[in-house]
C-alpha cells in the first residue's frame, strides 16, 4: 500500500468535539489524558478555551466548549475552496448551519449536516495543518459514517470529496483516494448511538489495555470486540458526555 497520508483534499484532516460547560471540558481532557497520554493545548477566553490534544507533540484532536455541545467527534474534510465545497454540499442536499468562517490566524471552516442527518465540518487551512500524526497509536487512524441509508451517504460524500467509493465485500462501503482508504459507510448497527454520525476513530496499541483503562476510569464497554480487515474494533460509552466512541487496535483497515 502507498504511503498514507491525511492532508489529501477530501479527506479528514482534523476532528474536534464541542460540550458545553467548563467542568465538561476539563473531566474530557482528563479522561483522554489517562486514555491516551495526551497533553493539552488550552487557548484563551477569546477563543472559547479551544484546547488541541498533542500525543508526543503532534495536534490529533480539538475540544471547545458553548451551547449546545453534546461531545460527538466531528470530523472535517480538507478542502481548498471552502465556499465552493459549501455550494456543492448545499447542492447536494445538505445544510450548511455555521460559516464558512475565518478561524484568526488558523483557516476557515463549515459545518455541515450532510443528507442522513450526520454533521462533519469542511476546512481550508490557513497556519493550522490539522493533523501533526495519524495511523498510529494514541492518533486517528479511520472514520465510520453510520446511518440508516448508507448507499445516499456513499453517493453525498463521492461527490462532495470527489473522491469514489468501493464495496470489498457485500454490504462494506469503503471511500478511497487511489489506494488509500479512509472511511467507511455503514449501516448503523450500535443502538447506543442512534441516528446518523460520523464516528473518528482513534488508535490504541491493544484493545485489550484500552479496556481496563476505559473500565477505571468509569466509561462502559459496549461492544467488547469486533474484527475488521486488517484490524479489530471496541465501541465504549465514555462518562463525561456519554458519548459512544469507536477505538481500533493498532494496524488499521486495509
């Protein structure tokens, strides 16, 4: 397989996740910390005290805080003309519900519902690069679009990204660039995490490990373990936001 590489216009190259309160924000640093070693970046008041989790000094997630924050990880597909992009996503029948907006001194971004009812963002980078790492431990390393139409979600995301989609085996969806995969399409199969969602997808060195560690911190396993090609899968609910988050064991999808 060629190198991979996450900063290909169309694909993710940052998620972020938004809660709402002050006290929300620190316990999910905390968790995440103990989870995956992760620092913390914290930005001021003026900018919400948007904070950026380095694992080894590498940017791989956004945490903010504001009304409405719910603590889903939403990703957001690189883009070289965002204006363009939120034209084509509108097209195709999402809904642009914030920006584009110029993020001072970082980018522009969107946020988008797409037509399943998923939200993702779109983001032309400015001195923010997105991701420092990724496809590694501690680091993003797939995304999962789960819905109840998967075959409408395939057909939005290969127009919007410009990018195609595969089926290696029946009912698996599998958007690609060449021969790197990124995402997969899915029905949704975790009553846990009802409607339609992208799911980010962090790596961890042994699902096994991650588990213990979930388990004392005080997040539920939900779905122990389930393989994957070239990997296996955990789906937990976390407890500050009760979240259900996927984590992949090391190796990814291939």
């Amino acid at each position: 397989m060629a190198k991979l590489d996450t900063h290909i216009i169309g694909i993710p190259d940052w998620v972020d996740v938004m809660v709402e309160t002050t006290e929300q924000r620190e316990a999910l640093m905390s968790f995440y910390s103990s989870l995956y070693g992760w620092t913390w970046e914290v930005g001021g008041e003026n900018m919400g005290y948007y904070s950026i989790a380095h694992s080894e000094g590498a940017p791989v997630m956004g945490l903010g805080q504001g009304p409405g924050g719910h603590g889903a990880m939403v990703p957001y597909f690189l883009t070289d003309d965002i204006s363009a992009s939120a034209e084509t996503a509108a097209e195709l029948g999402a809904t642009v519900f914030m920006g584009p907006m110029e993020v001072p001194g970082a980018g522009i971004m969107a946020l988008v519902t797409d037509p399943t009812g998923a939200v993702h963002g779109l983001w032309q980078e400015g001195e923010f690069k997105g991701f420092g790492v990724a496809y590694e431990a501690n680091a993003p390393g797939w995304y999962d679009h789960a819905s109840d139409d998967p075959a409408a979600a395939a057909a939005y995301y290969t127009t919007l990204t410009g990018h195609t989609v595969i089926e290696p085996s029946p009912g698996m969806r599998v958007l690609n660039v060449g021969e790197q995969w990124f995402a997969s399409v899915s029905e949704n199969q975790v009553p846990e995490r009802p409607g339609a969602q992208w799911n980010s997808i962090y790596v961890v060195e042994t699902l096994e490990a991650a588990r213990d560690k979930i388990r004392k911190l005080g997040g539920t396993i939900v779905l122990e373990e389930m393989p994957v090609p070239g990997s296996a899968i955990c789906v937990f609910i976390e407890p500050v936001m009760n979240t259900a988050v996927t984590i992949m064991g090391a190796g990814r999808p291939a």
